[in-house]
C-alpha cells in the first residue's frame, strides 16, 4: 500500500514539473498571427493616420457612415472614403466600389473589410480618390457565387446577373449614394470610375450597361456578364481581371467577356489573368499601382457628356 502510494506521488510530482510555467525565455518571441475580432473576421491592416484622423466621432476625412432612405421608406447605410488630405478647393476623382456576397448586410461595416477598404487601409490612407461604398443588403435569392456563375451563360438580356446582388433595391441604393456624394463633396464628374469583386464583378457589369454613359472606366474582378450585351458598354475603357484558378467564379467567365468586347470593337481592353490565384484576385488588383494609374489617365470627353 505504502509502496503504490509512494508511486502515486511519484507521477504528481513529474505532471506538476511538466506543467508548471518556465522561465521567460531572453530570445524574441514568434510574430503572432493577426488577431481575429468577434465573430471570426480578420484583424483590419495597420492604418495610424487613418486611425487617428478617425478619433473624433465627428471626423470629416476617412470612412464616414451615411445614411439614406430610399423609395419604399427603408433607411440604409453606406460608406464614403474621403482622402485625408480633402479640401473642396480641387476636383477629386470619384470611384464607385460593389462588394462581394461576403459583406451583405445592414450593419454598414463589413464593407470595409475586404476589397479597396481593405487596400486603402494598407496604403494607411495614400489615396487620392473619393470612394462610394454601398452594401447590398442580401444576394436574394440567396445563392452562392457558384450557382450564379453555373447559370449565368444560360440567362438572355436583363435577366442575367439579375437573379441575384445588385438589383432592383440595391441599384436605387447604390445610385442614390453616388448622387449624394457627387451633390456632397468636391467631385469631379469627369473622372467617374466602377469597380467591384466577385458579386460586385456582375454588378460592375449590370451597371455598365444600364448606365454607359455614368462612368469613365471600368475596373470588373473575377465576375461575370451577358457577352450578348458587351457592345451596349464596349466604348466604356476596360480593365478585368480573374485568377485562373477561381472554382468560385470560372475564369472561362471573364475570357468569354474579353472575346465579346473584342467582337463588340471595345474602344480600350485590358485583361489580367492571374496565374495560380483563386477567388481573392482582387487583392492583387487593388495592390497595382498601374490600375489607379490607369484610372486617372481617362477622363470624360465632351462628345459623351
């Protein structure tokens, strides 16, 4: 009896050695990961200015919340990037930004979580743009991005792309945000640019053909649209871009688009493939300092105002 409770306090003891705390070791620790805040989402990029301009809940310059109420009485929010250098003695240009299915809501904030928010946080507010930022309340119907693109090149005319996203309430949002931030800030209405990802790339392209003659340029990623349709936009300048290894959209998506516009004589046409890149290729988009290049060097002519 003596002998196994001898034994018992043996094995105590090791266990209690083996847990306890070591010392604090001289050497640098690991660099963690980024921590996740609530509810799982990644930690937004380090931006000190964007930060600090923002202390004041009254803050004139960086994300600024809005509010709308549209036709039926709804009241929603949106976001405007203003840049933090923002004065209403010069014309800023103006882009136009649809997010992914991934930020539906009405919350206001997961908008600022993927895509050009997330890029202009990395830049830590280097951004010389004034950016409109809607959030679409709900794909409705609810469908994932596969499905849509499985049945995208079956829809014929206003029907594609609108089973799902930018539609109806949500186009009067988006347009009616545009409107006030152009009425609102010192905009210039002759450089107006649309972009948007994934839901946001259908999108790009529904408005594109609804409103040919409302943007300057067009910057489309990993989306899809009607290719009966491409001349109806095919004066617009044009930039797509897809990675050639989305199983979320196919990137055979975006070529059918690139071979239409060419048929449509597309005035100007660019195309990124980005090799070994899945859905998140617009993070290489955003991150390329050619594209805003690109932007800035178009501007509206007088024969389409």
């Amino acid at each position: 009896m003596l002998r196994t409770f001898l034994a018992v306090m043996i094995v105590l003891g090791f266990l209690f050695v083996s847990i306890a705390p070591c010392p604090a070791a001289e050497t640098a620790a690991p660099a963690k990961a980024p921590a996740a805040k609530a509810g799982g989402a990644p930690e937004l990029p380090s931006a000190p200015a964007i930060d600090a301009a923002m202390k004041d809940p009254n803050h004139k310059v960086g994300f600024i919340r809005k509010t709308l109420r549209l036709k039926d009485g709804t009241e929603r929010i949106y976001q405007v990037w203003v840049p933090l250098d923002y004065t209403a003695d010069k014309k800023w240009p103006v882009i136009l930004f649809l997010h992914g299915a991934g930020e539906c809501g009405t919350d206001g904030e997961k908008v600022l979580i993927q895509g050009l928010p997330k890029e202009i946080r990395k830049r830590d507010g280097k951004f010389e743009f004034i950016v409109v930022i809607p959030q679409c309340a709900s794909m409705r119907p609810k469908e994932s991005a596969p499905e849509a693109a499985k049945e995208a090149p079956k829809a014929k005319g206003d029907r594609f792309g609108g089973r799902w996203g930018w539609i109806d309430a949500q186009e009067e949002l988006v347009m009616a945000a545009l409107a006030a931030t152009l009425k609102e800030y010192s905009c210039d209405t002759d450089r107006e640019y649309l972009t948007g990802l994934s839901m946001g790339g259908f999108g790009t392209y529904l408005l594109a053909m609804k409103y040919p003659k409302e943007f300057v340029a067009l910057v489309p990623i990993c989306g899809g649209g009607d290719t009966g349709r491409a001349k109806e936009f095919a004066d617009i300048p044009i930039w797509i871009w897809h990675g050639d290894a989305d199983k979320t959209v196919p990137v055979d998506l975006s070529r059918k688009m690139v071979e239409a516009l060419k048929a449509a004589g597309a005035k100007e046409l660019k195309y990124t493939e980005v090799p070994d890149v899945g859905h998140n290729s617009w993070d290489n988009t955003y991150a390329s300092d050619e594209l805003w290049t690109w932007l800035l060097n178009h501007r509206r002519s007088a024969a389409v105002k």
